[in-house]
C-alpha cells in the first residue's frame, strides 16, 4: 500500500524520526530497510479487512485476558535494528503502554493487508516483494512475535506464518473456511470473514 519513496544513503531510526517530525500529520511513512517509504492512502476495502481481523482478534484476545490488545496502524520497531520502523495494519500488543507511544517496541502477532489488485510481484512500493519480505523477516526476528498474516485483498486468500517451537511455518489459505490460528491466540476464525462488507463476500461465508 505504500508509493513513493526515497532514494537516499540507508537511514537510521533516528534519521527516520527526524524526518517523520516535519512531514505532515496526513502523511504516513515507514522505514524498510534503511530505506523511508510514503504510504498511499488505503482504499476502502482494504480498510474494512484491516477492521474485520481487527475485531475478530480483539473478540477472541478479550475472552483469553491475554493483557494484549489488537491496534490498529501503529509503528512497530526493535530497538537491536535501527534500519526498520514498520506500520503494520494490525498489531496486536500490550493493552499497558505509554501515553506517548508512537512504535510499539513489543508485539505478538501483526498483519499487512496487500493493496491493488494486482498480482503481488507486480507491486510497487513497499508491497513489492523485496520491501514485503524485508518486513516479513522483520517481524519474524522479534522474539515476542507469535505470528504474522499476509492478507490478499483482490481475492480470498492469505499467507500466514506462525512461530512453533522448531521455528516459523508457512501456510498457505485459500479456501473460504480455512482457519486463522495462531499460538496464544488460538483460533480467531474462517478466512472468509476477513472479507465482510467487501465485494468478497458471499451470504454462504456466514455459516462458516
């Protein structure tokens, strides 16, 4: 979902603040890989999965008093790289924090929603693969982190990476009842009801 971005020697953290704190507040940046991408502003189906999968992890989180909460658009960095400030769509984190906070420095579970419809080694941006993998690895190298889901928005389909204890595994979901699980969490539900109220939606996904 990102556009432009700029090509410049690799940034730091802290270049990337410095930078960040003048651009105005209806831009929104991330840093990959040393590198500051502007983030194109999401349409509207894109947000309705980003808010789908934001109330289902918050139903299920909210049952298991896990002290996490599911947010969504908010920065998330480990503090070993300085090379990554990362938006994810939805993050799930501590429910304490502080008032101020801007990167969440701690998460266990975060989600990126693909944007355009099309293939996804045609995007541009920070959806290209390279930058997608980049924050992919990203995520997976912070020790809190349970799982990640790549959600596709032009059809019903999602990857999703979860942390076992011989590693990460990939799976790939495809079917509109494939199952959303991921380890603490559990299961938050059908893949299929990440795609209410868009053009996705069948009536026969509610009784899944």
């Amino acid at each position: 979902m990102a556009g432009d971005y700029i090509q410049a020697p690799l940034w730091t953290f802290e270049d990337f603040v410095a930078f960040y704190d003048g651009r105005p507040e209806r831009e929104t940046w991330e840093l990959i890989g040393g590198v500051p991408y502007m983030m194109s502003p999401p349409r509207v189906v894109h947000q309705r999965i980003s808010d789908n999968l934001y109330r289902l992890l918050g139903d299920r989180i909210h049952s298991l008093g896990l002290g996490w909460v599911p947010s969504r658009e908010i920065g998330v960095r480990i503090p070993e790289d300085d090379t990554f400030a990362p938006e994810p769509d939805v993050t799930v984190i501590d429910i304490d924090v502080a008032e101020d906070l801007i990167w969440a420095e701690r998460f266990y579970f975060v989600a990126e929603v693909l944007s355009g419809k099309d293939r996804p080694e045609k995007r541009d941006g920070s959806d290209k693969p390279r930058p997608l993998a980049a924050k992919l690895d990203y995520y997976k190298a912070h020790s809190h982190c349970r799982g990640v889901i790549i959600v596709r928005q032009d059809i019903v389909a999602a990857e999703l990476h979860v942390r076992r204890e011989g590693g990460w595994t990939e799976a790939s979901l495809a079917a509109p009842g494939d199952r959303i699980a991921v380890p603490d969490i559990g299961d938050i539900g059908p893949l299929a009801h990440l795609y209410r109220y868009t053009p996705l939606w069948r009536a026969e996904f509610a009784a899944l």
